[in-house]
C-alpha cells in the first residue's frame, strides 16, 4: 500500500506550550485512519498543519509525496480539508461557493456543473443551492463544506470532527461517504472525539495524549497493546491515556 | 432602578477587565493618538467659531442676528445627527445585539431591559455629538462674555435636547421594527438613516448658509432681513433650547427657564411615552428580527451580476476571490450607507468646486485655478487615503472565521495579496482620476496642471492602496464583528500617518518645480539649465518615492502573510 501521508518528527510549539511533540506516522492510500484524543491533546493542530493552515515548529508532512514545506500549493492542490467550525463566506450562495472552491483547484466548468449538482444533491442541498450561506443552520453549512471539499477529487481528505453539527442522516450519509471515497483509493484521516465513529468507520487509530503518539494500530492490535480482551474503544481509550497519565 | 443597573453592569465589567488586562495596549494607544487628533480638530472648532462669532459681533445691526442665525441653524444640524446616530444606536442595541437572548431569558420585566437600552443608546449616541457641539456654545459664551447662567443653562439644555432626540429616535424604530421584513432590518434600517442624513447634509449645503453673509446676494435689504429673521418653530425642541440660549445670553432668567422647563417637561412625557408603548411593541419587533428565513441575494442585479462577466477570463484563483469579495460586498447591505455617503462626499466636493467665487479674490484668476488646482492634488490623494482606510485597510481582516478557506486554499500568499491589490485598486484609482479631472475641469485648469494632476494621481494610487493593505495584513482582526472599525486600531492610525506623509511628501516634491514653470511661463522666460537639472531631480524622486511606497509595503505584507499562514 503506497503511503498517501507521511508525518516524520511533526512538532508544533506555541511558546513555551508543546502541542504536538515528534509526531510520526504513515496513512495507505485508501485508508481511513482516525485520530483519537483528550481535549488539548493536539488533535486540531496535527489536522491544521497537515491541512497547511498552520506551520509546524519542527518537522516534515508529505501529502502523496508532496512537502507541505517546499511545495505548499501542490500539496493543498490534493487535500480536501474540512474544519471542525464551519466558517464561511455567509453573503455567498451555496452554489457560489461550490463554485469559489472549483476555481480555486481548477476544476473545469463542464466537470463543475455535473458534480455540483451531484453533491448539492447528496447533501439534500440543491433547493436551497441559490440562497445565502447566512440562512444556513450549523449542519447545512457543515454539509457545504464536506460537499467542497470533494468536488476536486482530492487525493487526500482531511477532516477535523466530520459529525459535528449533523444530524443521525447526516452522520450517516457521510459515513457511507467516506466508506465509498475510500473504497476508491481515497485516504481519509479525520479526528473526532467520538469513539463510535472512530470504531465504526476507521480501518487503524491514532491515540494522541500531551501532543504525543501513545498508540496505533486497528481495534484489535490496540486491545493487545491495552492487554484487554473483548473491550470496546471507549474502555480502550480511558485504559491507554490513564496509564499514559501514570506512567 | 437596581435592575436597570445590573443590566447595565456587564458593560462596565468587560470595560474595566479590558483595562486591567493590558491586551488592548496597542488599541489605548491608538485611541490616546486619536483622542489627540480630536482634540486639535476640537480646539481648530472653537478657534473657527471663536473668529467667525468675533467678526458677526463686530457687524453693525446685522451681528447678532447672524450670530443668532448660525446658532439656529447648528442647532437644527446637531438634532438631526443625534436622530441619525440615534436610530443607528437603537437598532444596534435593541435588536441585533448578541447579548440580546440571554438579556430576554433573564427574570426582568421588559420594561427594565427597554430603559437599560434606552440609557445606553443615549449615551452613545450623544456623546460626541455633545463633544463636538462645545466648542461653538464655549464661543457663544466666551464671545458674548456670559455668565454663570449661560453656562447652566447650557447644561440643563443640552441633556433634555439629547434624551428627546434619542428617544424620538427609538420610538422611530419600535414603530418600524415589527413591519420591517424579518431579517432586513439591519440592512433596510441602515439604509434608510444614511438616506435621511444624506439628505439633510446635500439639503444644509445647497442652502449655500455661506449667502448670509453676503447681503449682496438678496434682491433687497428687505428681503435679506426677512430671510435673517424667519421664526423658529415654537413646537420644536431646538426651538426651546435655541430660546433658553438667547435669553441666557441676554440675562433673562424668567424666559431662561420657562424655555428650559418646556424641554424637561417634553423630555420627560416622551420617555414615559416610549417606555410606555415599548410594552407591546418591543418584544413584537424583536421576534421578527430573531426569525430566520431563506435569504436569497436581494437584488436581481446583484443575484445575476451579469456585469462580472468579463472576470469570468480571469485564471481561476483570481475570479475565484474577485468575485467573492465582489458579491460579498454588493451584497452586505451595511456596507451601502457608506457607499452613499462616500457618492454624496463627492458630490458636495464637487460642488464646492463649482462655487468657488474665484472672480471675486483679488489675485489673477489663472494664477488661483492653478494654485487650487495643485492644492487639489493632494485633497483628491487625502480622500483616496480615507476611502482605502476604509475599504483596502480592513481586506484582509474581512475574511474573519473564514480565513482558513485562504490559509487551506493552494494559492501562495504572494498570489493572494496581489489579487486583493488589484480588486481594490482598480476602483480606486478611477475614482482618484474621477475626481481630479472634475475638479480640474471645474476650475478650467491649464493643459500642464491637468496632464500633472493624473500623472500625479497615477503614481500615488498604487502607493496609497499597497499601503493599505500592507498594514491591514500587519494589523488584521479576525474576530472583529465590524472589521470597517479596525481602521480605529493602532494599524489604522499608522496607516494614516505613512499615507499622509507619503503624499505630503510627494506634493512637496512637486511643489518647487511646479511653482518655478507656472512663474517662468507667466513672465514668458525659459527655464536655465540649473532650473531643469532640479525639475528632473525633484520629479525622478517623487517617481521613486511612489516606486518604494508601492513596493517595499507588498514585499512586507507578503512576508507578514506568510508568516501568518504559519500561525
């Protein structure tokens, strides 16, 4: 499986405060790799530096083989990046900010008109395509943002908390999203906070704690490394950060 | 009364942690230099009514009635700037504040909640007003050598004249608040006060208050007196307050007040009148304005915008932000007032031009036109600096929350900032060559000052824009819900100190060489070798000067930006 993403050394410092501290790690093509974590743990600013929202202090991201450093714009060029708040331009319609998104990656007019309304579609969106993005609630515009992140086919998806503001539909119609995208050679690495999802959708997990990788690997391998039998992720996790915290 | 002053208390809190935080230093120090501007321009006030108010003195019979006059028709000036202040207040704090949820879920009656608004809209709306109103009464005062009971009687005066103005302000907008469509009535509202001063600002000008100074300009003496001497409307509050003054002036303290008690008397029923029928209508209009609807983009023209066609050729990171930053700002109606008043500015500055009695000084006309004409310049370059402070300083902190889109965006910042450059560029500089030309063909200038003026123009737009945004990428606020206010912050002041600098500096680069043709023309010499070798040396670094004004600040800005995308 050829790596898609690749974090050697990652680390980010806000003054004195170590965020994330020598991060390493791979995702496969194709692969849904979750991140999981306490609140502060550094979940949000691994996502912003691989997203290039925010430069690390200190080590390398390659996005498909791409600097994140070197080559910022090709790399973006093949991330869908999907934040946890959904902020957008509110006096832009929908429709129009699908189509700010596609001018941005260059996606061609004939191939725009067909996808967008194929996403404004899945994300019963379309009826409401012409109006004000103010006029959204949190879901519809959480929707939007999902839908522009993969108009362009990104190589790479990167969400930080997908299921935030959506409804049981919506957490399930971009569950079986993500599934598909991934079933195509899509590589999705998203951090969440709910476990359920993470047990639900992700084919390996991340543990980060105090900015640090404590543990990967699937359900069954973190179980191992928990040396816990039969346990859900939930008890996984409070065993893993708690010895953490201990050790 | 203690509940009005507990709703009250959150805003002195917030206000004195700010203070005791020391995060707002750049902004105390930015409002100590603004205090300082508005200070000098306060003390230029009184100096301007002090002289204008010592030379009416000095006219036999007409000198008091103008002197009355002019107080008559500032004091009309300054209620229709306090409602106009008002209603912008009203709407702010009684329907689109955010604290308005939680301020409604409390356990207070309505009516205490109205009174706590109505305390803050006075307050802030009247304050400069009352600011910048001293200094003319300080001159009535000091001219008229008054006593103590002109000055108490400003006092008693001034608060009533205040409180009626902004409570006739709220009850406007209570009465119009529960039929304004839900979820226009920023924009409509907003609309609407602008249109109302705009109209009594072009009405105050095109009055020409200038003419009643000038008895010539009336058929006869009769007609003149007859103008002068029209009475005030006796039912209106600047009637009272206008009556109180003159009998304060003149030492009558009956009249004094009786005209002072009106006004109490009047503010007091209007206020127990506005908090009487807030009852049912305040909670009726803010119901509306909490709905939300499906708000499509308001105007057909503005949803097709068929005149952004040509953008569509642009490459696409290019249209993609030019036609965001297009639609977002045709479409943000709080952003039209200042649109109409920036046309109506215009207006009366043209106007103003065209007025000019240059036939009447006593140099040589040619001289004068030309003179204004090169002064002009440097006015026309003032006003771009003004507009780009409002528009191009806050370019990059209108992104707000939706920043990440720019930072996630595959563009570099160099890209980024010179698409912004352009969007604003463009307009603005047509604008600058707009208002030069006019002016210039308004003054019928000669061939060389005109070719000067858009040269000139030319080379110094790019330099006030780029500074713009160079400190509005070095100062950005992204969590600021007005991001035209940030113009207020240390950034903005700075920005208005290196523009006006710049273009001070230019000017006067210019001034020499310009001065040295017109002369050497009108006594029909040529210029000596000296002379030309310092024409060429004083333009080439003006031409230099607009070169780093526009470079160095973009190769700033790009830097600051990249750093910035490295949060």
């Amino acid at each position: 499986m050829t790596n898609v993403i690749e974090l050697k050394n990652l680390t980010k410092l806000y003054g004195s405060l170590r965020a994330v501290h020598q991060l390493n790690l791979t995702v496969g093509e194709g692969e849904i790799f979750g991140f999981i974590g306490p609140n502060g743990a550094g979940k949000t600013t691994t996502i912003r530096m691989m997203g290039g929202v925010i430069l690390p202090t200190q080590g390398e991201i390659l996005i498909d083989g791409i600097s994140m450093a070197a080559e910022p714009v090709e790399a973006k060029m093949r991330i869908g990046f999907i934040p946890d708040r959904p902020f957008l331009y509110e006096k832009l319609t929908g429709m129009e900010f699908l189509k700010f998104t596609a001018d941005l990656f260059h996606v061609e007019k004939g191939l725009f008109e067909e996808k967008s309304e194929e996403i404004l579609k899945l994300f019963s969106l379309l009826d409401r395509a012409d109006e004000l993005i103010e006029s959204y609630s949190h879901g519809m515009k959480q929707r939007l943002i999902i839908g522009a992140a993969i108009l362009h086919d990104p190589r790479v998806i990167i969400v930080d908390e997908p299921m935030v503001g959506l409804d049981p539909a919506g957490i399930r119609l971009v569950k079986d999203l993500f599934r598909r995208l991934a079933g195509k050679g899509t590589t999705l690495f998203l951090s969440t906070h709910s476990l359920e999802v993470a047990e639900d959708l992700c084919h390996r997990i991340g543990i980060i704690h105090r900015g640090s990788l404590i543990a990967t690997g699937s359900i069954d391998e973190l179980r191992q490394l928990a040396r816990v039998q039969e346990s859900d992720l939930e008890a996984l996790f409070l065993k893993l950060t708690e010895e953490e915290v201990s050790s | 009364m203690r509940d009005v002053l507990t709703l009250l208390r959150p805003r002195f809190l917030a206000m004195k942690n700010r203070m005791a935080s020391g995060q707002q230093r750049d902004r105390m120090l930015a409002r100590l230099c603004y205090g300082l501007v508005g200070f000098v321009f306060w003390a230029g006030l009184f100096a301007l009514f002090y002289r204008v108010l010592k030379y009416f003195k000095n006219v036999e019979v007409f000198g008091d009635l103008l002197a009355f006059k002019l107080l008559a028709m500032a004091l009309i000036a300054f209620f229709s700037l306090l409602m106009f202040s008002g209603i912008l207040t009203a709407l702010s704090k009684f329907y689109l504040s955010r604290d308005l949820p939680l301020v409604h879920s409390l356990p207070v009656p309505s009516e205490k909640i109205f009174l706590a608004r109505w305390l803050e809209t006075s307050v802030d709306s009247s304050w400069m007003v009352i600011a910048y109103s001293l200094p003319l009464f300080l001159a009535y005062g000091v001219v008229y050598k008054a006593g103590v009971l002109f000055y108490t009687t400003l006092f008693l005066n001034i608060l009533p004249f205040c409180l009626i103005a902004t409570t006739f302000s709220i009850l406007l907008v209570l009465a119009f608040a529960p039929i304004l469509p839900a979820g226009r009535m920023r924009s409509l509202s907003f609309v609407l006060g602008v249109l109302i001063f705009l109209l009594l600002l072009i009405s105050f000008r095109l009055m020409r208050p200038e003419k009643f100074v000038n008895p010539e300009s009336f058929a006869t003496l009769l007609v003149y007196f007859k103008d002068m001497e029209m009475a005030n409307e006796p039912c209106l509050p600047t009637t009272w307050f206008f009556d109180s003054i003159r009998a304060a002036l003149s030492g009558a303290v009956g009249k004094t007040f009786f005209h002072t008690a009106l006004s109490w008397s009047f503010c007091g029923s209007l206020i127990y009148l506005a908090t009487w029928v807030s009852g049912p209508l305040y909670l009726k209009g803010l119901s509306r304005t909490q709905m939300v609807q499906g708000k499509r983009p308001g105007f057909s023209v503005l949803r097709r915008l068929p005149w952004l066609g040509p953008l569509q050729w642009l490459p696409g990171p290019v249209r993609a932000f030019a036609l965001k930053d297009i639609k977002t700002f045709l479409r943000d109606q709080t952003q039209w007032p200042q649109i109409f008043l920036l046309a109506a500015l215009i207006v009366l500055y043209l106007y103003n031009f065209s007025v000019l009695p240059l036939e009447k000084a006593p140099a040589q006309i040619v001289y004068l036109q030309n003179l204004f004409s090169f002064l002009n310049m440097g006015l026309a370059a003032f006003v771009l600096t003004a507009v780009s402070a409002r528009f191009v300083f806050p370019a990059i902190s209108i992104e707000g929350g939706a920043f990440w889109i720019v930072k996630s965006a595959p563009l570099s910042a160099g890209s980024y900032l010179r698409i912004k450059f352009f969007i604003y560029f463009v307009p603005l500089f047509l604008l600058s060559e707009l208002l030069i030309t006019a002016t210039n063909v308004l003054l019928r200038v000669t061939p060389f000052m005109m070719t000067l003026s858009v040269t000139t123009m030319l080379f110094l737009s790019p330099g006030v824009v780029a500074l713009a945004l160079c400190l509005g990428t070095l100062y950005p606020d992204f969590s600021s819900e007005n991001p035209a206010q940030t113009v207020t912050s240390l950034g903005g002041l700075i920005y208005m100190t290196l523009c006006s600098g710049f273009i001070a500096s230019v000017i006067a680069l210019e001034a020499g060489p310009v001065y040295t043709i017109f002369m050497v023309g009108l006594r029909g010499v040529s210029l000596s070798m000296a002379q030309w070798i310092w024409l060429v040396g004083s333009f080439s670094a003006a031409v230099i000067l607009c070169v780093m004004a526009f470079a160095i600040p973009m190769r700033i800005a790009i830097r600051s930006l990249d750093e910035k995308l490295g949060g």
